[in-house]
C-alpha cells in the first residue's frame, strides 16, 4: 500500500486503525481523509479507550440535568431568581501535552478553548478552575517542572485575567510520575437562562427555509493543525519538534467575540429566531460541520475556497483541520440578521483580521460538502460517534482543490 503508506506520513493511526479505514473506505485514502480519520480517531476526540469507564462510573441522568453528554458543554438546573429559572453551564477538558511541551501557550488554550465550549451554549462565563499535577520540583528534573509550573499557571491566570473571568479555584499535587508529562485540567462555568439555552446543532426550522453555515473570528492557520491527534499520542523525546500543534491563543480577540456573541443571542432570543451555535475546537472545520449537521439531522454544502485564511497556500486538510482559536460558527437564516448585530458590535471596532463570513448552507440530504472548485478528491466512511462504529458511523465525501466533504452519520 505504497499510497496510503505516503499519505500517512506525520499521522498518528495506529496499523491496526490503517487497515479499519482502508475496510471502511474500500481502497487507500487521501491525503485529507487520513487528516479526518487522525482527528477524529484520536483520544481527544473519541474517548476510544476511556468512554466505556466513564459510561460505566459516572451518572449523567437526573431531574436536575438539562443536557448531558453529547453538546458542547453540560448544563444543570441552579435555582430560581425573580421568577426566571436559571441554568449552570459547565465544560471540563485536559490540555495536558500542550502544557508540557509550550507550559504558557498550552495552558492558556486550554482555558480558551473551555470558554468557548460555555458560551456557545448561550452561558455567560462567570469564572474557570483548574486541577493540576506537575513532577518533583525538587527532583533531578526540577529546573524543567519548575519552569512548566510557572509556565502553566501563567497561561491560566493571563487568558482568564484578559478575559475578565476569574480563577474561582483549583488543585495541585507535586509528584515524580508527572516528571514527564504534566496534566493540566480546566474547568469553566456559565450561568444561562433556562429556556435561553443554545444547542450545538442545526435547528430544526432550517427543514422550512434555507439556514447557512458561518465562521466568525481569527482567520484560518496552520497553528494548532494536528493538535487533537498529538495530544492523544505517548508524548515521546522529540516532544520540543511538535511545538507546532500547539494552538496559539488571542484572549483579548476573544472577549470581544464572547462581548459580540451576547449582542447577538440577545437580539435572536428577542426575536425568537431559531439558530445553532457551535466552537471550533479540535478538528476545526471538518469536525465542527460534520457533527453540526449529523446531530441536527441534516446535510450540508460548504466551499472551502471561502474560509477565510492566513494566507492563500494552505493544503486542502488544514483548511477543513487546523484548530485556530477564536472562532466560532452560528446556524442562521440565510437573511443575515445576525450579520448585522456582529459586525456592528464587534468585527469593525476590532483587529481587522477578525472576520465573518459565510461558508455554506445546510441540506435535506445527509451530507456534509466541503468543496473548493468542485474536483472530487475524496469520498469515504468513518466511524465517529464510537470509536469503531458500535453506535454509528460518518459517511464523508471530498472534493478539491481545497476539499468536499460529505458527512452522514447513521445512529443507532
């Protein structure tokens, strides 16, 4: 399989998971279908070898839950205030290989990419807290664990402090066994309206009218591309050379957006328009539009030749990969209103990067398109919602110059 052998160079599929695409696909893969597999295949995406634990030990069903797994972030029932019911919004992610490898950058991302988690469920940010584990800052490494130390809380206090979003709390515990590979946990919190609680996927008014797909913030980098999958791998000896994968954060790009975010649910909630609103995280286009359309039911045509980018040479798989922070992406009527409030409160008052711009629209057909200049480079099935497509599975399609992609996801 010389082909697959080329396209597969610099991913982290194990031989085993090669094979399983090869089976699902029917021939070798592209360059940009390796890209998606890798990402959606790692730890961090699919929980592959942790989800049955936490299935099996942790309870996500009770009369105070809202929403469990499966969005962005949970929420739970707080209280009552002045006869308006109100929601506590909460994310948890690790953020453990960046931290140890760029201890500043790797921290601060983590808290950046938790709070996006919160806000897009319509939460106010109201504060993050963190658990940490570092090594021995007195044993034979400690010049190394006391530079990640100052690195990693740093990169915490500066992203929350640029944001205006407190430290409420947290742990830490010194030992040896984290010599070689900090973790670095956070958490973020939001308070919501109860029945102002966003949802992660298309709404189901997009079956009436025509709804597009829009990205809002930094434009499109190769920072960050392949971060999900390395931060899924044994962190090995060559971990300065995956510097890299590291995404590279903007907190003060990023208060504006969430200042830009509220503007607009404000307007959407007072006008009762029925929208989705999603974080670009891991697996950046690509995962995003994919999950968007299959948890909603529905398909989707984007063109990559519009994503906004850094410049005009990046490959086909970082435009539909990279995990550049700051960004977001609203499901919204194809009228525009929402590009209104956004541009007005924020985009033109800012870095004049910043960006918005329309992608693609949402179908009735269970596909996801991704195509720049309509060549077909890619048609194949992954498996997405477990590991190896015990619950479902993700039927994608690419074509190019930049890339198709087609998404189906069939649950059980």
């Amino acid at each position: 399989m010389p082909q697959a052998a080329s396209v597969m160079e610099g991913l982290r599929l194990t031989p085993g998971e090669v094979q399983r695409m090869i089976e699902l696909l029917g021939r070798d893969p592209t360059r940009v279908e390796a890209t998606i597999f890798d990402t959606m295949w790692s730890e961090h995406c699919s929980y592959k070898s942790s989800r049955w634990v936490l299935k099996a030990h942790l309870p996500t069903e009770s009369p105070h839950v809202i929403l469990g797994p499966g969005e962005d972030a949970g929420v739970v029932r707080l209280g009552s205030h002045d006869g308006i019911e109100y929601a506590l919004v909460i994310g948890h992610e690790s953020h453990n290989h960046p931290s140890q490898v760029v201890p500043t950058e790797g921290a601060a991302t983590g808290i950046g990419g938790i709070v996006r988690d919160v806000n897009c469920m319509g939460a106010e940010v109201i504060g993050v807290l963190d658990a940490l584990r570092f090594g021995d800052p007195d044993g034979p490494r400690a010049a190394t664990v006391r530079e990640i130390v100052r690195g990693v809380v740093d990169g915490i206090w500066q992203y929350g402090d640029a944001l205006g979003v407190p430290n409420l709390g947290g742990d830490v515990f010194f030992s040896p066994r984290y010599d070689e590979n900090c973790l670095v946990n956070v958490v973020s919190l939001g308070l919501v309206r109860e029945d102002r609680v966003v949802r992660s996927r298309v709404p189901e008014a997009a079956k009436r009218e025509p709804y597009v797909l829009v990205l809002i913030g930094k434009p499109t980098d190769e920072t960050g591309f392949g971060g999900a999958s390395f931060a899924s791998a044994v962190l090995e000896g060559d971990a300065e050379g995956q510097r890299g994968h590291v995404q590279v954060p903007d907190p003060f790009l990023k208060r504006v957006l969430f200042e830009a975010n509220r503007a607009a649910l404000e307007w959407l909630h007072a006008e009762k328009v029925a929208f989705g609103f999603k974080d670009l995280g891991a697996g950046g286009i690509a995962c995003a539009s994919s999950e968007l359309a299959a948890s909603g039911g529905f398909g989707m045509d984007v063109d990559l030749d519009l994503v906004p980018a850094s410049r005009g040479d990046l490959p086909p798989e970082v435009l539909a990969c990279s995990e550049t922070q700051e960004r977001f992406a609203t499901m919204e009527r194809r009228q525009g209103e929402v590009a209104e409030w956004l541009q007005a409160v924020a985009l033109k008052a800012i870095d004049p990067e910043a960006v918005r711009k329309a992608l693609g629209q949402f179908t009735d057909v269970w596909d996801v398109l991704l195509t720049p200049e309509r060549e077909r480079v890619v048609r194949l099935l992954i498996e997405r919602v477990d590991y190896h497509g015990a619950n479902g599975e993700l039927k994608i399609t690419f074509s190019a110059t930049g890339t198709k992609l087609l998404a189906e996801e069939l649950v059980s």
